[in-house]
C-alpha cells in the first residue's frame, strides 16, 4: 500500500505538469484586454534596442486606441511619446495614418459638431472649447466653425422654443432671464441667446423686453 507521502510527490509532479493558464479572449472586455496588451507591450519593451519592434508595437498601440474612439492628430502623437518612439518614426507613422485615413482632424471636428451642436444643441463656443480641448487643428477647426456660424440661430431658437414651454409659471421677465441664462451657457453668443429668446417668446404671443 502507497504511503501519504509518494501519494503527496505524486500529486505534486502533477501539478507541475499542469500547462499554464492561458489568455481566453472571451474572458473581460475588449477594453481591458487592450489595456492589458499594452502594459504587457510597456513591460517587456526597452525603447531604442529595435527600431522596427518599437515601431511595430507603437502601430499596434495606437490602431487599438483609434478602434475605441476617433483620434485627433495631436492625441495621436501624445500617444506616441507616451510609447517613447523615436521622433523620426512617429511622424512618419501619424502621416501614414492621415494618408490612409485613420487619422483626420477635420472629420473629427465634424463629428464634434453632429455630437455637441446637433444632438446636444449647444452652440459655437461650446463647440469650439471642446475642439481645443481635443487639440483639433486650427485650420481644420476653422474651416468647420466657419460653416456652424452661419445656422447657429436656428438651432439656438429652437433650444429657447422648447426650454420657453417649461416655463409656464413663470412671470415674464424671470422667465426670459432664466431662458437667456440657458442659452449662454449652452454656448450661444449674447446677440444669438437675446435674438432666440424674443423669437421663442413671439412665438407663443408673449413679448420679450
């Protein structure tokens, strides 16, 4: 009969045996995996030894950041410094990315403005503070405020229209100035705000001051 102790060595050679557990890629989210990917990628990495890994691994990195949400040029490129990519190497690979389209300010400063003024209704200088915070391009940025300037009344009016609705016990003058209030800190400029609430208030047969 087997004494405790083989049965103990013998249970021991088994689970030294025992393969690894491995990664389950259904295990978690797409997010953590990422996460998990590039800490794995910071932690075995030693930036300058292998030019052509470094730049490898740095594309990897930045695809799986832009899979998660569009990228400004300038978030791009802290991305890459974050990596420690050679300078040289990481323009190249950000004016790779904008020539095949991944990278593109100005589609992003669009999809700020169908995000924050279209859905959101807020207006310009709300719209352009997130396109800085961004860090969008200045032509880009331009070029598409250029274009929201010339319909922000309407969204503005509409805005004042149904905020004016919900003011109905309100008297006249605390209303308007609650509903201008509003307005500005949407975003909308002072004449814009002031043209808007008068608008919003002929409409139901009121009159602003």
């Amino acid at each position: 009969m087997p004494s405790n102790s083989s049965t103990s060595n013998s249970t021991g050679s088994t689970n030294e045996r025992l393969a690894p557990v491995s990664y389950l890629p259904w295990a978690g989210s797409e997010t953590d995996t990422d996460a998990a990917a590039e800490e794995l990628v910071s932690q075995r990495r030693v930036p300058g030894v292998d030019p052509e890994r470094d730049l490898l691994e740095a594309e990897n990195v930045l695809t799986r950041r832009l899979r998660g949400r569009s990228l400004s040029v300038a978030e791009a490129r802290a991305v890459l410094i974050e990596l420690e990519l050679d300078g040289g190497a990481a323009e190249e690979l950000i004016e790779r990315f904008e020539r095949i389209g991944y990278l593109d300010d100005t589609r992003l400063a669009e999809q700020i403005v169908h995000t924050h003024h279209e859905r959101k209704g807020l207006g310009r200088s709300a719209v352009e503070a997130e396109m800085r915070r961004r860090k969008l391009d200045q032509h880009a940025m331009s070029a598409v405020l250029d274009e929201l300037s010339v319909d922000e009344s309407g969204p503005a009016a509409e805005l004042a229209a149904g905020r004016l609705s919900r003011m109905s016990s309100l008297d006249d003058e605390t209303a308007e100035r609650r509903l201008l209030s509003f307005l500005m800190r949407k975003g909308y400029s002072s004449s814009v705000s002031r043209e808007a609430v008068k608008t919003a208030f002929s409409a139901i047969g009121r009159r602003a001051r």
